[in-house]
C-alpha cells in the first residue's frame, strides 16, 4: 500500500502534465505549432507522393507491400493538423497532450509493423548460379 501511494505521488505531475484539458494558451507562430504543422504537411505532400511512386512501380511485391501507405500518411496527417488547430484554438477536449503522445505512439506502430512485413516479405528470387570447376575431370571419382 506505501509503494503504492508512493508511485502515485511521483507520477501525478507527469499525468497532470499529459492530461491538462485546456493547456495554456500558444499561438500559429510558436515554433512547436509551427515544426507540428510542417511536419503534419508533410505527412500530406507524402501522401500524394507515395501515390504516383506506387503507379509506376513495377515489382508487385513491393506494390503489395505500399498499398495502405498513401492513406496511412495521409489520414495520420490531417488528424495531426486536427490536433495541432484543437490546442492553438482551445478546444479543451481535444487539446490534451495525451492525444499527441497517442498519435505518436499509433504512428509508430504502424511503421514498426509495415517495416517487418516489409522486410519479411519483399525479396528478390536469386538466379541460381552452377559452379563448374574443370579439375573434376581430371580428379578421381566416390567409390560407386
């Protein structure tokens, strides 16, 4: 029970920290808005570049492989820029910094998991290539 209530007590700052509803106030041109937003578009811009690289690919694993990437990117984008205008706006709800360490942690799932498929299942069938060697003809034979 003393562990317990211990473990409590050094953890609240941190969930109080994550679970804040309406933190405070920062703008557009806060320079954390500003490098989310970026990297929210380019989530996006990834998206649609993803989508023409898979149409001229030519190898159908791979194709296979990259089919759920474009959407991927794209819909982890615009919940991203859903959250970054939630905390500039103060929507309190959705301003929470658990729904940025959430998305997080879902975007890093889904590379990790598309990563090892990925690499599991995409290689490349290897000629098979015959070593001839000329002194076999010349080297006594097995016992028959």
């Amino acid at each position: 029970m003393r562990f317990y209530t211990s473990f409590l007590r050094s953890i609240r700052p941190t969930l109080r920290f994550l679970f804040t509803v309406n933190p405070k106030g920062v703008g557009y041109g806060s320079p954390s808005m500003v490098w989310l937003f970026v990297l929210c578009g380019a989530l996006i811009l990834a998206s649609f570049i993803i989508l023409f690289w898979r149409r001229r690919l030519e190898n159908p694993v791979t194709r296979k492989l990259s089919r759920s990437w474009s959407s991927a990117c794209f819909w982890f984008g615009m919940i991203g820029l859903l959250l970054v205008v939630c905390r500039v706006e103060q929507i309190q709800f959705l301003s929470m910094r658990f729904l940025w360490v959430l998305w997080v942690l879902c975007f890093a799932l889904y590379a990790f998991f598309q990563v090892r498929q990925y690499r599991a299942r995409h290689y490349k069938i290897l000629p098979r290539v015959k070593h001839v060697d000329p002194r076999d003809r010349y080297l006594p034979g097995g016992k028959r």
